[in-house]
C-alpha cells in the first residue's frame, strides 16, 4: 500500500488518479471528510483524515504501509516536524521507500520554506529508510494562471524581469507514480524537476498573450497585496510562519534569478516537459483542452530507463 500526504491538495489531485490507473493501492491522508468522500468515491481503498500535524494521525496514516509520498500542505506553520515525524514513523514501520516532496535548490536557506526543506532531506538521508528525493521547481498551475484569464493582466510579487524555471505540475505527479510504482530503479536518487524554458513574468504575460489573443500587461504587486490575497484579513499575528515565507520568496526571487535544468526530468519522462504554452493552453478551457503534443527528445535514447521497458514500451538501445 501506498500513502499519498496532503492527497486533496495540487500534487495529490494529479497523482492519485495516475497511482489507481497504475494499479496501486492507495491511502490518502486529507484533513476534511468532504475531500475523504471523495477520493474515497475514486477509487481510494482507505483514507486518513485529520491534521497532519498530529503525532497520532502521522501514526496511523503510516501504520502497514509499504510507501510513502511525503509532501507538506504548502507553508504549514510544522513543516519541519511534520517531515521529521513522518520519517521517524515511517523508519519505525519499516516502510520499503519513502520518497519527499522537496524543491529545487534546498540549500538557498534565506527562502524559509527551503531551508525547512533541507533539514527534512537530512533527516531522511541520515534514517537509512531506502529514499527518493524529488526536487521541483516553481510550479505551473491552472490556479496561478486564472487571474491572467480572468482579469487580463498577470501579476507577480517580485521583479518581473527575473528569470525563473518551471515545471508543469502534471509532469511532476507523472514523475512521481513512476518512482512509486518502480522503486527499485530510483532507490537513493536525488532528482531536480525542471521545465526546459527559463522565463520572465514578461516572457510568461506573452504566452498567455498569445494563447488568448490579447495583450496582457505585467503588474508586480507588493508583499502585503499578496499577503491579503492569500489571507484576505486574518490577523497577521497568528501567520508568523507564512508572513515570513511570503517575504523571503519577494526578497530573494527580486534579487536572484531561480533557473534549473530540464535534462533529468526528460529522462524521467521519456519525452519532452510540457511548457507554460501547452499548461496555458489547457488552463484557458478549464483544463479540459487537448495539451500540445509531448514529442520525445533524440538525446534519450543514449539514457535507459528500466521502468519503461517493463512497463511494455520499447527499451532504449
């Protein structure tokens, strides 16, 4: 059995219908009964519901499982000890292969969700739990495109001119059912997921542009614009953890360019990583479009991939 954290949130709703197409048996761990009843409806054999930053829910949620897909809700204020207590339960269990959501660059600690990222990576190194390590970059997502759709302009909270990796968030869950269901081919690997294009917020409002044929101008808001539309008006004394998040990503991906590099996350795949034009193309309609054909790339065939010769494709030669 497989357990799958955080299973309502980005990855999850990607990754869990690749994990049950596979075959899989799946636990989910989700913090509401609607999302339970949900996955429970799809085809999940059995759900844990509750805050995963409960030492007894990180218990059961880890109690008989074989694998272990650990990705934290985003900016959880426990992060560090959620990651801790998962592998220290997980160890404990004896379970077979524990892979962690990181992200690309962990070492960058002046970004606050990165240097917790890090000590979770050390923590599962220094476990001995047979480990994958899958590290994205920022994340293409239907939601953070829909305002461009919406209202015409596409706005960031840092300089605009920096240029910045991104990685199709589908790609990732494809990514990350592959190492799941052939762990024996990605035991002890460390993987950076990166999108081949290194893009501005410019570069990005001109493929929406184009994809929606209209000009879209770039707007970059201040920290506390973006703050409230995370927020709205809860009181800022009770989200110290997010604040401080918030503002690390502003000063850092204004000072810094944020780029990796597309050539493991090919291999993985088999096949060229979707861009932010086939993502924009599918978000516009809903995310129900045809996707821009993924063409495989001439260079793979020099790097075989295992688990796509058992999974009846034809092995690279």
């Amino acid at each position: 059995m497989i357990l799958v954290n955080a299973a309502n949130g980005n990855q999850g709703k990607f990754l869990i219908p690749r994990l049950l197409r596979a075959g899989a048996t799946v636990r989910a761990c989700v913090r509401s009964e609607a999302a339970a009843s949900g996955l429970s409806a799809a085809g999940v054999a059995e759900v844990v519901v509750g805050d995963i930053g409960e030492p007894d829910i990180i218990a059961r949620a880890v109690r008989g499982v074989d694998k272990v897909y650990h990705v934290c809700p985003t900016m959880h204020p426990l992060e560090r000890e959620i990651g801790f207590g998962m592998i220290d339960a997980a160890r404990a269990e004896g379970v077979k292969h524990f892979v962690l959501g990181s992200v690309l660059h962990p070492h960058l600690t002046a970004l606050v969700q990165h240097e917790i990222k890090r000590d979770i990576e050390e923590h599962l190194i220094a476990s001995d739990l047979p480990f994958t390590i899958l590290q994205p970059a920022i994340y293409m997502l239907p939601l953070k495109l829909k305002p461009a759709f919406e209202q015409g302009r596409y706005t960031v909270a840092w300089s605009p001119e920096r240029i910045q990796s991104l990685v199709d968030i589908g790609d990732v869950a494809e990514v990350v059912a592959i190492v799941l269901t052939h762990s024996d081919d990605h035991l002890a690997a460390t993987y950076e997921l990166s999108g081949a294009e290194r893009l501005t917020a410019h570069d990005m409002a001109r493929i929406i542009g184009a994809v929606i044929g209209q000009t879209i101008p770039v707007e970059e808001i201040d920290v506390e614009t973006f703050l409230h539309a995370l927020f709205g008006d809860r009181d800022r004394s009770s989200l110290d953890h997010q604040v401080r998040a918030v503002r690390s990503l502003n000063t850092c991906y204004s000072a810094h360019d944020f780029v990796g590099n597309a050539n493991v996350l090919r291999w993985l795949l088999g096949r060229e990583p979707r861009t932010p034009a086939s993502r924009s193309a599918t978000s516009s309609v809903n995310d129900k479009g045809p996707r821009t054909a993924m063409l495989p790339s001439p260079m793979l065939d020099a790097f075989p991939r295992p688990w796509q010769a058992r999974r009846g494709r034809r092995p690279c030669t």
